[in-house]
C-alpha cells in the first residue's frame, strides 16, 4: 500500500462491538513478545503474497491475513481464532 491510501470498510450485518488493538509487526518469520494488556507473542511474514500473523495468547492462538487484490483497489482481511473466522474487505475510496 502506498503512503496515505484511504480505504473504507464495508460493515456486515448484525451486532458490532469495536476493538482497537496495536502491536509493531517484525517480518521476519519469528516470535516476538508483545506489550500492553494481552501479552502474548506474535510471528509476522509473507506467504506467497500474503501477509499473515499468527499471535500467541493466553487465550489462544489468533491468525490474521492481509491480501491486497490486483491493483490495489481492494485489501481482504481474514481472522481465524480457533473455529471462528471474519473477514473484512477494505475498498479505496
């Protein structure tokens, strides 16, 4: 993504609780500890294209993915904590 790209998220149906959590990702295909209140370790790195993390908590493990389609128009963003998945699609406004 380009400095300064906006992108809008289209929101799904039924309830929505938000939750802001920030963490510094390290590319580099390892674990690193992560501050603040939930602890945990966090790997980040690039499969074929696509940019996943994997965090480890005491409340399990949580992966996430980044996928930015051809053209950088629209970026996917996948979620899976145990059985449960979200996905988010993020279009440029």
């Amino acid at each position: 993504m380009s400095a300064g790209a906006a992108f809008g998220a289209e929101r799904p149906a039924g309830p929505i609780s938000e939750l802001t959590q920030d963490s510094e990702w390290k590319i580099d295909d390892r674990y690193h500890p992560i501050n603040g209140s939930g602890g945990g370790e966090l790997l980040a790195k690039w499969e074929n294209g696509v940019l996943v993390g994997k965090r480890q908590s005491k409340n399990g493990v949580e992966e996430i993915s980044f996928r930015l389609a051809p053209g950088g128009e629209m970026l996917t963003e996948s979620i899976e904590t145990g059985a449960n998945v979200i996905t988010l699609i993020w279009r440029r406004q």
